[in-house]
C-alpha cells in the first residue's frame, strides 16, 4: 500500500513537472512571438514622416466584428510609442440613409503597435481613414478603400508604397514632386489650414538637384463660386527666402475648400502649372495635377491641368460612374415625316388627238378601276368619221397604193383604234359613228375632265389614270443627316392610323436641293401599296437605318458642351478624373463618336461629370480644356 502511494507520488509530481515545463516554453514562444511582433507585420507604406503596416483579421472584412492591426515606425525605422490613432471605417450617404460609422478604438499593445476592433453594420463600401499623430514625429491622414466581402485593403489616399520607392526612380534629393525639369516640395505652416494666415513654402530644384534662383511663383487658393456667391482667391505673394527656398503667406477668410494653384518659371526654363486639394480644417496637401511623386506613389503620370482627384468616399457622395470608350459598329435611325404622291412614273392620261363630242361614258366616276384596254368612252368626231371612210374607199380600189393604203391605216392607228376595231371596220365595210377610246393602264381614275355629249378639242385631257400599286413617299431630312442618305438605302413607313403595320421600301432618289425654310432636303422613297392601305397626300412617319461602319464612341452623358468645346472627363486612375477635350462626329443609339481626343479603352465619366467639371473649373478654367 505505501509503495502504491510512492508510486503515485511519483508519477502526480512527474506530470507536474513536465507541465509546468511545457507551459514555460509556450510562455516563452508567445512573449517571443509578441516581441517580435512589429517585425512579423511589416511596414508597407509611407505615410508623411511614418513608416505604415496594416492588417485585417479577417482579411476580407465582414459584417460585424474585425481586427485592425497597425505597425508604425518613424523615417529611421524606430517604433513610434505613444501615437494617436483615429482610425474610422464609414459607409456614405446614400439617399435619405445617413452616413454610418464603424469607429475603432486604437490600443498601444507594444511600441509601435496598435490594435483596435470595428464593426461594419452591413454589407457595403467602407472606406477606412487613419489620423495619425505623435508630438515628436509629425502626423498624417491615409484612406484605404474597404468593403466587406472584398479581400484586403487598397490605398486610396496620403500613402505611398515603400517597395515602389525602393524600386522608383532616384531621388537624392528627397524632394516629394517633379514637374518637367522641376523637383520641387510644398508645404503649409499649420498644417492643417485654417480661416487666416497660413505660411506656404516652396523647395524648388533643378533635375539635377541644384536650388533655383529668382524663379517666379505665382500662387493662389481658390475657393469656388457657388450659386450667387463668386469665386473668391487667396493669394500667396511668394519671396525668395534663400536659394531655392521660397515662402508666401495666404489668408483663406472663410472655411471650405480652396484648391492651390501654383505657376512656377524659373529663368531659363519652362512654365509649369500645378495644381493641389487644400481646405481648411483638413490637414495638409494632396497633389491634384501638374505634376508626379517622386518616391513612386499614387500617380503614374503628369495629370493635365484642371485634372480632380477624388477618393472612393467622394466619388460615391457624387454619384460617379464610368464607362469605357469602345469601337463599336453604329446605326443611326433617321427620322422623318413624310407624305404619299403618286408614282409619277404610273400615271396616264386620256387625251383626244382630233376635235370630238362624247357618246357612251364607262369611266364615269373618279375612284373607278380600269384594266388596260378597257374601254373607258365613246366619241364622235366629224374627222374620224372621214378617216375612215377614206380607209374603206382605198381599200375598195384594187389599184389603190399601197401607200396610201397603209398611211390611212397608220391615221386611224395614231387616233387610237385599235387593231381590232380596224379589222371589224374591213368587215364591216362602213364606217363607225362613234368609236371607243381604251385605257391606255391599268389603275384608278384620279382626275375626270368630262361628261357625256360634251365637246372637246384636240389636246384635252379627259381622264387620269394612276397604277397605285406602287407609291412614292416623300420625306424631308434635315440638313445635317443627309450625308447619312444614299439612294438604295432600306426604308420603314408607318401610318398613324395603322400602327403595329410597317410598309418597307427602299430610297430612290435624293433631290438635288434644299428647302431654304426649313433646311430640309427631300428624299423620294418607293414603296409597294398591294392593298392600297397607302393614298397619295397621307401623312406617314419614315425611318431610315444609316450603317455609320465601327467608330470609337462613348454615352452621350459622358460628353459636356460648353459652347464650342466638346469635353469628357478621362478616368486615369488613383482617383484622378481630368478632362479632355474631344471633337464629336455622328450619334446613334444613346452614344456619341468621338473623332479625336481619346481613343477606344479608356474610361470616361458618365454621372457627375457636371459636379467634376464645376470643380476642374476652378483648376484650369474653360480657356485651357
């Protein structure tokens, strides 16, 4: 029994020790992995005087419940202790929805790192902003973009990529700009601006990092008209305080936004224009145009002037949509009024070649049908009479000529007898009192100049004969969609009173003038009519299907007329929309060509532009689009 309880001793003591073994070197691992901490998230971005690194757990955000895991360390790469951290994720506006907020409360867990929770209400954007500030180092503003459901964070704004400036171009002279063969940097004491004086300074160097002398700097904060209120400036009187070195003061006299324009010219060298986002009450600058980040941040390339940044928050308060500019084969429909004529080329009418008195009347409405060779009335005339007893006598004489036989013949012919009548006439052996007259197509009476037993002379027309099988529409274009025209051109005719029924047909002719009143030309169409639905002086609605070929076009929304100009807004990326001025060619089917300016792939704003353009307005005026 004692060596049992030994036993057991042993083995309770042996577990113990071995426990508290295993549970010292866990202790030890984590602390380790604690300490090590800082190194195991490394920092990605560079943010004013911070080095950043940003971690989601869980990667792709969710609703409800997410880590924020930030890594901050100073220009030398020392943990930054004791630093402020406003970080806040906020859906926007939407409608009569308020903007809502996911607030997370940043805790120092170590020397420079910070870790805090926020809570996403629902599924949707939210984009993430960073305040950060320390006494001793400085502070910055960043922005990503997030959204629950999609994987990471994406910058948006105030940082650059640290692998992007180690592998980016040179720059020993640690200024943040270039601008043609400038390298400059732009700074505002306080910096963040406020209603009254603020001090601005200007490091300006050559490419070669040489300080600039007595170079002219003209700069000015703008704010902008608004309804009745005009545009109202802040101009900085900029003075050479060393060599390179250049410094103004402005004084904004109302809060809100008032965008910096800077005009720089050093002797010897070009004008440059740049442009960046400033208002009071937010901290610091953000580039807009004119110029590119040296240590390879967020712009690719020189902005042209009047170019607007916006960051993902901003774009959807305005409502921004693009679309991409692409070749596409376009048809553009024309349409006319137009209105039903005769078929002028089916038109007869009935006429008498001697002087005659009407008998017998078939024809004796307007509106009647005739068929070719129908007779249609009978006349008498004192000449025709004649004519045929001449006939008969030659023909009697067995020595008459020929000749004069067959020019009797040929007169009786000429005065519309026909071949039949003639021969009954040789049977007959005396002449007719009154003889037919036939029509000459077949078709509708539309015009009747005559009644029975009246009298008519040679050369009157009696009747007219229209074949309405076939119309003529008549339609008017306006002046700039007839080059569109081209006769053979397929043709679709609809009656009001018809609808649901189309009639088709093709364009026949293009009359070679125009109406000077109404700048119209006309086209003559020619259309089938087999139940005879179509009348002459109807009205008919024409359209007319114009194979414009594959051009390069973008929504007509994306296009802003400003008189004479044609400009759309180009969407560069990084948040930068800049305007372009374009020349416009034909439109069709809600798109619009686009002949020179950009070219098929790139993004044009098509919502907002007008809200865009009141602001690149302010950048770059009318004058320089």
């Amino acid at each position: 029994m004692n060596r049992r309880t030994i036993f057991f001793s042993i083995a309770v003591i042996g577990f113990l020790v071995v426990t508290g073994t295993l549970s010292v070197l866990w202790l030890s691992g984590n602390d380790t992995a604690t300490a090590n901490g800082p190194s195991a998230l490394q920092p990605a971005y560079r943010a004013g005087p911070f080095q950043l690194g940003i971690e989601l757990d869980p990667e792709t955000p969710r609703v409800g419940n997410n880590t924020l895991t930030l890594v901050l360390l100073d220009k030398a790469g020392q943990p930054v202790s004791d630093a402020s951290i406003k970080a806040v994720a906020e859906m926007p506006a939407m409608g009569a929805m308020a903007a809502m907020q996911a607030p997370a409360d940043m805790t120092a867990i170590e020397p420079g790192l910070y870790r805090g929770t926020f809570e996403p209400s629902m599924e949707g954007s939210w984009p993430l902003t960073l305040q950060i500030s320390n006494e001793g180092v400085g502070s910055a503003r960043v922005s990503f973009d997030l959204a629950t459901g999609r994987k990471g964070l994406q910058p948006a704004s105030g940082v650059t990529a640290l692998t992007q400036e180690a592998g980016g171009a040179g720059n020993a002279d640690g200024l943040p700009y270039r601008s043609g063969p400038y390298r400059l940097d732009v700074s505002i004491e306080p910096t963040t601006p406020r209603v009254g004086e603020n001090i601005l300074s200007v490091v300006l160097r050559n490419a070669d990092g040489e300080p600039l002398e007595n170079a002219e700097i003209k700069a000015v904060a703008e704010m902008p008209a608004m309804g009745a209120m005009p545009a109202m400036q802040a101009p900085a009187e900029m003075v050479q305080i060393e060599p390179g070195l250049y410094r103004g003061a402005f004084e904004p006299f109302m809060k809100g936004s008032w965008p910096l324009t800077l005009k720089i010219q050093a002797p010897g060298m070009p004008a440059r224009q740049i442009s960046f986002d400033l208002a009071t009450g937010r901290e610091g600058l953000q580039l807009a145009s004119g110029a590119v980040r040296t240590d390879g941040g967020d712009m690719a390339d020189e902005a042209p002037p009047g170019t607007v940044t916006l960051d993902n928050r901003r774009r959807q308060l305005i409502g921004v949509k693009t679309a991409e500019a692409q070749a596409m084969a376009m048809t553009r429909t024309i349409r006319a009024a137009g209105r039903i004529a005769y078929d002028e080329t089916r038109l007869a009418d009935v006429s008498l070649k001697f002087d005659a008195w009407i008998g017998e009347l078939d024809a004796d409405y307007v509106g009647v049908a005739v068929a070719k060779g129908e007779p249609l009335f009978t006349v008498y005339g004192p000449e025709l009479l004649a004519a045929q007893q001449e006939y008969l006598e030659l023909k009697r004489r067995g020595s008459a000529s020929p000749t004069l036989l067959s020019a009797a013949r040929k007169r009786l012919a000429l005065w519309d007898m026909s071949d039949g009548e003639i021969a009954t006439l040789e049977k007959r052996g005396e002449p007719f009192d009154y003889v037919a007259m036939h029509a000459p197509i077949s078709g509708t009476v539309v015009a009747k100049n005559v009644v029975e037993g009246t009298a008519h002379k040679a050369g009157m027309t009696l009747l007219r004969i229209a074949d309405l099988s076939h119309v003529w529409v008549e339609a008017d274009i306006y002046e700039g969609e007839l080059p569109l025209v081209t006769p053979g051109m397929p043709v679709t005719v609809t009656l009001p009173y018809l609808p649901g029924e189309q009639f088709e047909g093709r364009v026949d002719y293009i009359y070679p003038y125009l109406d000077g009143a109404s700048r119209t030309g006309r086209v003559r169409l020619t259309v089938a009519n087999p139940e005879g639905h179509l009348k002459p002086e109807m009205y008919a609605e024409v359209k007319l299907q114009a194979d414009l070929g594959r051009r390069v076009a973008v929504p007509e929304e994306a296009v802003i007329i400003a008189g004479e100009l044609r400009v759309v807004f180009e969407d560069l990326g990084g948040g930068r929309l800049a305007p372009r001025k374009v020349q416009t060619g034909q439109r069709a089917g809600g798109f619009i060509e686009i002949i020179k300016g950009i070219e098929a792939g790139d993004r044009v704003v098509t919502s907002g532009n007008f809200l865009i353009a009141s602001e690149s307005r302010l950048k770059a005026g009318m004058e320089q689009w």
